[in-house]
C-alpha cells in the first residue's frame, strides 16, 4: 500500500448513527425532457417518470435529480424558469410532481430538485414588470438593468460576454441594458437586493414543505456581482473551464457564500435536506469553500469529469478531492456525464487532449473509436462507483449510451448553437431521448416521435435489449450498484494499492472499522494486459470476457 489518504476525520457516522443519505448515494440525473414520455407528445413528462419508478428501484439508486421542471418557455430547455412555483404545461402539473415526489419516496428514492437563483425568464413576472416599469425603479432593481456607455448609451454598460456567445448585455427599447450570463431570454437578477433573496427563501420553503429532498444549485458560482461593473477584458468562456481570474466580476465571487449560509439554515430547521452546488471554480481548494459545514452538503467534481484516460491524473484529482472535503467535513461528488457536456464513452473513444466540445461539429470525426469508448465508460462507471463520497449518474449512463454527435443540424434545440453564430453544436447531443424498447417510433420512450431523434443502433442499447444479458451494460451496473449497497457505503476510508504508473488501484474497507475485509477496484489505462493481485472473490468486471489473472487494458475489475 501507499499514500493513504485516509479521511477517517471526515466520516462523521458513529456505530449508532448512520452517515446521512447524501453522503454516500448515488444520485441519478432525470433529464426529464428526455427520460420518458407518458402521454405521447414526443416530450418526457413526470407521467412517464412516475411510470419508471420501479426501474429506478430496481437499478439500485438513492436519489434522483430532476433538471428544472418549472414553467418555462424552454428556451434554454427549463433554465429558464417562468414561475418557480409552478411546473411547465408540457411536464404535468403540481399535484403530478406531488405524487411523483411520494412515490419516489415510498419507493425509498430520494429527489432532488433543481433550483435555478442566477436568473429568471424573460417571461417571469418580475422581468415583465421589470420592462414595464421607470429606468431606477424597484421592478428593474431585481435585475442588472442599467444605463449604456458611450454617446446616447449606445454601447453595453461592460464588455462581459454571454457563456453561450455574443453579448452578456441585450438592450431595452427605452435604451436602458440588461445583464444575462447565458441566453437573452434569462435576464440575471440581482442578489444585492433583498427582495430578491426573501424570494428564494420561500421557493425553498415551498418546496421543502412538499417534501422535496434536495436542491441542485444551478450556476452556484455565478450570483453575485461587482456592483462596480468593471470590464473584464477577456471572454466569458469560464463556465465550463473554471473561472482563473482572481476577483472576477461574476464568478466565484466571495459575497456569494453569504447567501449560501441563509439557504443552509433553512435547510437545517428540516431533517436530512441537502444542497449540491453546481460551482465551475479554478481549483480544489476554491471548490471546498463551498463546503464549509454551513454551507452546500455537496458540490460536483467537474475536474474529475474533465480528466482524460489518464490514470496518473485521475490519482491526482481523487486524492486531492478527498483531501479537501475531508478539510471541511465534507464528501467528494463525483461525475462523469450530465445534461451539458459529451457523454463520457464518446469523451473516452477521442484521443486524450481532444477539445471535445469543438470536435462535435468541426472533427475529424474519424479520429472517434466508438467501441474503445464504450469499454472505457464501464471500466470508468465501475471506478467512479467504487470511490468514497457520493456519485452521480446521468441517465442514459447505466446503457452505456454514447453521444449522439451526429445529430442533424435542423433539429438543434440548445440555444448555444444560435448564440455562438453556428461556430459550436451545443449540448443536444447528450440529451437525446432515452430507448426503453427494441421497436417503436421513440424505442419505448413514449407513443410517437421523440423531441430529438434516436439512433437505430439504440434499439440494441435498449432497456429490453440489455435487460437479462449479463454482459450487458445494465446488467453490470445494477450488479455494481447492489455490490457498492451491500459493501462500500459503511466508511468513506481510500487506500492506493501499489500498481504500475497507467493503473488505477485503490481499496476500500467493507465495514465500518476495517475488520471485515476489503474489496479493491483495479481500472487498466494503460495498453498492456497486467497481472491481478490474489483474490478471493471477482465480484463485478467491466469486461465480459475477464478471468481470474490478468486485467485487460481499458478494464476495471473490483476484487475481494
Ligand atoms: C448550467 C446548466 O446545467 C445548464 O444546462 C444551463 O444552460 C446553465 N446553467 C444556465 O442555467
């Protein structure tokens, strides 16, 4: 063994108290736009979630995360929220998410709603007032809504850029300018104002009150503003690559950890309720602060998700991960896919250093292996799967699904493709619907066309398809996850194994004190075969044709 990076000081449950769910679940990621559509209309609904429910169980998961199921126009496909108390026609109704979030729970998932504080919709009711009110009145004091510079304020009050493209500034036809991070249609609003921050304490409350189990925070990191205004002098493309300014304008602000201490207490006057931060930040140490005992429970891992094949770096951001929630108390979260980047296998089947969200529309597509990509995402799901904390699962993710890269230009939904001027495809490729059956119009995801078309090739990624294959993808993971139930949640301890520079191995105690033994994950990133250690049990292996001796490259077995 080396470098234990024990993090006993962090696992706060005792021999009488168990670790509260969040800690160590595994949370899966319904997009539900694309999950499954209950009443045909080519759209996933709760009706069709509330129909998968029994998958859900039977998969082995803790919790689900719904994206934002709100009255939206859908222009940034539900971040875009019209009225937070409220649920999109297209979706269902209030008393629908009622009986899914009972449901969920008698089905013994927890669920985690998505909450979107940076910014409303054009259509909320704040913005239409906003508009409709005097430059310097209270109904504009809710957003960034501001004078121009030049002669006439003509030009935009900062030269910040929108993370979709083009101008983070849209003018008013009473010649005022309003701020927006992301699309036109989701005007920023403005946390320096108390109204604004008594708003969201009740939208917390409502939800809370109806029983929802978590928060999702989107744009964690992206609140709070230097009210000063400075210029920037760079481009907006921090979202996605964490912000490295120091004293950034927008991102990562001190000010916003504030904010997060007034959403905890709340939180904590309910039991077991928990917050994940969505926080794109420059480093480690960065992420942690936002995991101060009062602040988030959790917040995601995106360097780990952006790491290439590279053993050697994924030991590097865990052991640093860990090191840094244990700091604060708190647990790593890790991530490999979710409704915004290129789905891991696909990610995986690119050369290492390929910038994969370029490679989608401009290539070369041929540089892509698909089936080294495929077996890559098992060998990382079963990695992921196996480390201390807690991990997320995007859905689609236990199929093995692959990016649809391909998509048709026509059909692009994400308005990254407009904003950019048509220079980056955007993030429809990962959203395609998911396939249920072999046959149908939408393969099982509901009764006619799907919103974004399906690959053929899905019908044999199909539930039905994978269902009872035990080579299967599916099958590997309701292994895995029924393995990792049964034996890797009762301590947050990691020990590296001594193994060659291009593998990944690491071991985990299976009881709550060490004595009952351990299991190790072994994960092959480099390119030659290598030798296994002695063991009593193979309890699950990313490769269907894995013996007893030797780890195939781009596998991962988990050994007792
Ligand atoms: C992050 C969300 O995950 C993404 O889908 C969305 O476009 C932006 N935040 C803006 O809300």
């Amino acid at each position: 063994m080396s470098q234990p990076t024990n993090p006993s000081t962090q696992t706060p449950a005792s021999d009488t108290e168990p670790a509260p769910w969040w800690r160590r679940g595994v949370v899966y990621q319904v997009y539900v736009r694309s999950f499954a559509d209950g009443n045909g209309d080519g759209t996933g609904d709760i009706a069709g979630l509330r129909s998968r429910i029994p998958y859900l169980a039977a998969l082995g998961i803790d919790a689900i995360w719904i994206n934002p199921w709100y009255r939206s126009p859908l222009a940034d496909g539900g971040y875009d929220v019209a009225d937070y108390r409220a649920i999109e026609s297209r979706y269902g109704t209030i008393e629908e998410a009622e009986a899914l979030l009972a449901e969920a729970k008698q089905a013994g998932i927890r669920v985690i709603v998505d909450l979107v504080p940076n910014h409303t919709s054009e259509e909320h009711a704040w913005f239409v007032e906003a508009l409709a009110a005097e430059p310097g009145s209270a109904a504009r004091a809710r957003y960034h809504i501001r004078p121009g510079k030049g002669p006439g304020g003509a030009e935009p009050p900062t030269d910040w850029t929108s993370v979709f493209g083009g101008p983070a500034w849209s003018r008013l036809p009473d010649g005022e300018w309003y701020l927006h991070l992301f699309d036109s249609s989701q005007p920023d609003l403005n946390w320096d104002n108390p109204e604004v921050q008594a708003e969201f304490l009740d939208i917390f409350t409502f939800w809370l009150d109806r029983g929802a189990d978590g928060f999702r925070i989107d744009v964690a990191h992206g609140m709070v503003k230097d009210m000063a205004f400075p210029d920037l002098g760079a481009s907006t493309d921090a979202l996605l690559g964490g912000a490295t300014i120091d004293d950034h304008p927008f991102w990562d602000r001190d000010g916003l950890h504030e904010i997060v201490r007034g959403w905890r207490s709340l939180l904590d006057r309910y039991d077991d309720r928990m917050m994940v931060a969505e926080a794109w930040v420059a480093s480690a140490e960065r992420l942690a602060r936002y995991l101060r005992p009062d602040e988030y429970h959790q917040s995601f891992n995106f360097d780990f998700l952006g790491t290439d094949w590279d053993a050697a770096e994924f030991r590097r951001i865990v052991t640093e991960a860990v090191a840094e929630a244990a700091n604060v108390g708190s647990t790593p979260t890790w991530v490999l896919s979710n409704h915004d980047v290129v789905r891991h296998p696909t990610r995986y089947g690119l050369p290492n250093g390929t910038d994969w969200r370029t490679w989608l529309l401009d290539g070369p597509h041929d540089i892509l292996e698909a089936d080294l990509g495929a077996r890559r995402g098992r060998a990382a799901n079963l990695m992921m799967l196996a480390l201390p904390g807690s991990s997320y699962l995007y859905m689609g993710d236990e199929l093995g699904l692959p990016e649809v890269w391909d998509l048709p230009l026509d059909v692009l939904d994400d308005p990254v493709w407009e904003r950019s001027g048509h220079k980056a495809k955007g993030r429809d490729g990962c959203r395609v619907p998911l396939p249920w059956q072999r046959e149908g119009s939408s393969l099982g995801f509901g009764d006619g066309d799907a919103w974004l078309p399906q690959p053929a090739e899905w019908s044999g990624l199909s539930v039905e398809a994978q269902t009872g294959d035990p080579d299967s993808t599916l099958e590997l993971h309701r292994r895995a996850l029924s393995v990792r139930r049964t034996e890797l949640v009762d301590n947050e301890t990691i020990e590296w194994v001594d193994a060659p520079a291009t593998v990944l191995a690491f071991e985990r105690p299976t009881g709550s004190d060490g004595t009952n033994g351990s299991i190790q994950c072994w994960v092959n990133m480099g390119d030659e075969p290598i030798e296994l250690p002695a063991f009593t049990e193979l309890l699950v292996a990313s490769d269907p044709d894995q013996d007893d001796d030797t780890l195939a490259p781009n596998a991962a077995v988990w050994l007792r």
